[in-house]
C-alpha cells in the first residue's frame, strides 16, 4: 500500500498499519520558502530550507534552527 488512512485518522505512507498520526516507511522530505510565516497556525511545524541547509521549527513567532 502507498497510502493507508484508518478510521481513527492515522495515516500511513508505506505502511498498511499506521501507529502514529503520521507514520512514514522509508525517507520523509521536508521544505519551506522563504515566504511561509511561522504563526500560530502552523506552531510545532518542522522544515528545511536548503537555502542555509538547516532544520527549522516554528514556535509560533518565528522560524529557529533546529540544529548546530
């Protein structure tokens, strides 16, 4: 199965049995540009920017680096 979306919301990629909201079997890609605000809306989202090769969170004010 490529995609699998259980009655109680999880959903998988790869993976018949979901056992997490979002379960992925094998590489996830993840991005932004630099045009996404980080606001309370999006609080918690996680991105790339290949830009400065860095991971970004969102703690809803601003993007910051994840990573060293």
């Amino acid at each position: 199965p490529y995609l699998t979306v259980r009655a109680d919301g999880k959903v998988g990629v790869n993976t018949a049995i979901p056992q997490t909201a979002l379960d992925v079997r094998g590489m996830a890609r993840v991005y932004t540009s630099s045009s996404t605000p980080c606001t309370k809306d999006i609080e918690g989202a996680i991105a790339y920017d290949p830009r400065i090769q860095h991971f970004l969170g969102c703690n809803a004010v601003e993007w910051r680096r994840l990573d060293n």
